[in-house]
C-alpha cells in the first residue's frame, strides 16, 4: 500500500536491527512471485533480490517473511465480508499479456520498452505497479477477472454464459501447470 505522505518508497527489509537493502523493480517481484508458486523452491532461491549483502541464514525465515509482507503488504480496504471469494482471479505469469495490453491502453506505458541495448525503459516500483494494476478499469484484464469471480445463477440465459466464461477464463490449476511443465521438460529432452 503506497504512502502519500512519504517521499520515498520502501526499498529494504529490516532484520534484527539493521537494514537489507533490496531490488524494488516489478520485474524482480514478479519473478519472486514466480518462484515462491513453484513446487521445489528454497529460501535461497530469493537472495537475487538483495542488493548488497543477503542476511545470514538464521534469519533467513524472518527474512522471508518480511520479503512477502513487501510484496503483498497489508492492506486496510476491501474488508473480507463473509462468503466473499478467496478464489485466484489472477495470475501474473498466465495474464503477462493481458496485463501488459491493459497498462498499455489505460496508462500508455510500455512494460516492455527496452533502448538500443536491450535495457528496460521501463523501471517500476513494485508498490507502484500495484496501485496501478489494482487502478485499471474498463480493460480486458478487468472482463476477464469479473468473469473469473462470477458467482450466480446458472437457470438464465445470462448466468449460463456468464457460466461458460467463468470457466472458459479460469486460471489452470497446480497438477494442470505441474502437467504442462513437465511436458515440456520431457519434449526438452528431446530437442
């Protein structure tokens, strides 16, 4: 959750009394959600986000703790209303291209945009694109995220589609990914 009243965004972890600093960019949190999802990740796959020195590993648990409150922090809105939906409406690997369109249309930045060297143009804040991504309105990743959260009748006309959508949408679950991925390994070797 951004802070208006400070200039500066968050850019470490506090460990024991001192300070870590670490990677902000949306690229690197994007690859930590990436890597926390997937079924045989350690602790030590994180240190890539530490920029000077990573901490010892005795706090490495609290460490980890803190890197996931820094990409998911607390937030006060919106309240958890009984039989509201814990269900995933989004993924950020699965969505890459939706996510990417709709930045686009609705805030004319390029994600992608690199220079002649191949380097990002593009340096985001974590935080930053947070509030962004949960800014959007009106675009694709909006319709596709609404239908994915339907919860209603199916007796209509209406909540049959809405239905078909919901499930046309929904995102592919652990074994459905796991499935996928080790397919691919398998045709890997085979190239």
């Amino acid at each position: 959750m951004l802070n208006l009243s400070k200039v500066k965004l968050p850019d470490s972890i506090e460990l024991d009394g001192k300070y870590y600093p670490i990677k902000t960019d949306f690229r690197d949190w994007l690859n930590f959600s990436r890597i926390v999802n997937t079924k045989n990740a350690v602790i030590d796959d994180l240190d890539f986000l530490y920029l000077d020195e990573v901490p010892p590993v005795e706090l490495k648990k609290d460490a980890f703790r803190k890197l996931c409150d820094f990409f998911q922090p607390e937030s006060i809105l919106p309240r958890k209303t009984p039989g509201s939906s814990n269900g995933k409406i989004l993924d950020f690997e699965v969505d890459a291209d939706i996510i990417y369109a709709s930045f686009y249309e609705q805030y004319k930045i390029d994600l992608l945009a690199t220079d002649e060297e191949g380097h990002a143009l593009c340096r985001m804040h974590w935080h930053k694109f947070q509030a962004l991504l949960s800014g959007l309105h009106g675009t694709r990743l909006n319709e596709i995220m609404s239908y994915r959260s339907w919860k209603g009748e199916t007796k209509t006309e209406y909540g049959k589609e809405m239905q078909r959508l919901r499930s046309a949408w929904e995102l592919p679950t652990e074994s459905e990914k796991r499935q996928k991925d080790d397919l691919a390994a398998f045709e890997k070797l085979f190239k």
